[in-house]
C-alpha cells in the first residue's frame, strides 16, 4: 500500500534563514507534487516532479525528486514571512485494476518568523 | 478565465441526511478530481472523473458518489450522512489525460461540510 511520509510536521524558522522539508514514499511512483494551503484557503499547486534526478524552482523554493530513494524535498532559501503557510507532497501511484490514486502527505506547517 | 467554482461553500446538515456537492472545472478541463480534508485524516483522494468516466478512486464507502456530467462539471454525493463526513472538501480540475506530462490540478475553493 502507498504511504507517504512528511517531515517535520511543524517548522518555525527566521526570516534569512534556510530549510528543508522531506517526502518519503513507499512504492514505486512517476509523479511527485507540492502544493501549498494557507489558512482557510484551498491548495496552491506548485511542483510537479516526474522523473529521477528531476529538479523545479520557483523563487526560494526548489523541489527535488529521487526516486531511487523514494524521496523529494522542498528547499526553502532566505525565507520571508510570506512562505508561511503549510505545505504538502502527494504522489501518484498505482491503486488495482490499473487505476491511479492520489495520497497526501501529513503536511508540514510552516511559521516564518520575522 | 475562471478558476474552479464550487458550490456551495458552506453546508450544515444533520445525520442521515444526504447532500450533493457541485464543482465546475475550469473551461477546457476534462478532469475533475474530489478529495476531503479533515484535522485527523489530513487529505484523501476521493476519486477523479475523466470525460464523464470514473478513472480512480480512493478508500471511501460506497455512501460516497459522483458523477460528470459532458460538460465536463462533476457532482459529488454523500448519502446517509455521518458525524465523521464533516469536513471539507475540496475539487480539482486538470486539463488532460494523466498522460500529460504536466497534469497540474487546479482546487476551488472548497466546500465546508458541517454534519449534526
């Protein structure tokens, strides 16, 4: 069964300061996502990762994909205030019958502190 | 161009009731995905309709529906409704098969489900 794991679950940083959340997937996957959910909102897509090696910038964030380790990470460089929010991963994987499902990750919330 | 509507966006309702969730994908998407979001079980996909097909679906019971009308906007029902399906739950709209490379999914806003 397709599990997927995010860490750390909370993340307070300062302002400048540089992190990294992690994804750990359990089965074979060819997609990885991040997304981002302020409070009370919906879900922001930002990464789609589909290949091993695969890597995706936007602005302070950077995404990575291996998928020999079964692993992504979300790089947060210099953050600002306005990153806080909470982020997740979700992968794609292979559910019966050849179908597709969609499983999240735990969600890693994010507080940056001026 | 406009974003994925959902309707409504509050609902209270009370147990054993059934309710009927609508979302309108953005123009030209063909794939409509359902999940629910709730403080203890994070985010589960529900199931996701392609060209009126249900493509994939996820662990929920069967008291969980939906359906895609040609125009390609989906209707999720919940029937005989528990204390447990309070949540929100959100829609998700993509342009093309999941063949596509990009497959970006675009949420509405959500519709916040209060079961009493």
């Amino acid at each position: 069964e397709l599990k997927v794991e995010q860490n750390p679950l909370f993340l307070s940083m300062q302002e400048g300061k540089n992190y990294t959340i992690y994804c750990n997937y359990s089965t074979t996957s060819d997609r990885l996502y991040w997304y981002r959910q302020d409070p009370g909102k919906s879900l922001e897509s930002l990464f789609v990762l589909l290949s091993n090696g695969a890597v995706k910038q936007e602005g302070r964030l950077m995404a990575s994909l291996d998928t020999k380790a079964r692993l992504s990470t979300l790089h947060i460089t210099a953050a600002v205030h306005d990153l806080s929010a909470t982020y997740f991963c979700a992968v794609e994987g292979a559910a019966t019958s050849g179908t597709y499902k969609y499983i999240f990750g735990t969600g890693t919330r994010l507080k940056v502190l001026a | 161009k406009a974003g994925v509507t959902q309707t409504p966006r509050y609902l209270i309702k009370t147990r054993g009731q059934q309710v009927t969730l609508s979302c309108s994908p953005i123009s030209g998407h063909r794939s409509v995905s359902w999940y629910q979001q709730t403080p203890g079980q994070g985010l589960q996909f529900l199931f996701e309709y392609f060209s009126e097909t249900q493509r994939n679906k996820g662990n929920f019971p069967g008291r969980f529906s939906g359906r895609q009308f040609s125009n390609s906007r989906s209707e999720m029902n919940v029937s005989t409704l528990e204390l447990g399906d309070s949540a929100l739950y959100l829609c998700a709209s993509s342009s093309t098969d999941r063949g596509d490379a990009k497959n970006i999914q675009y949420f509405g806003a959500g519709t916040r489900l209060s079961v009493l």
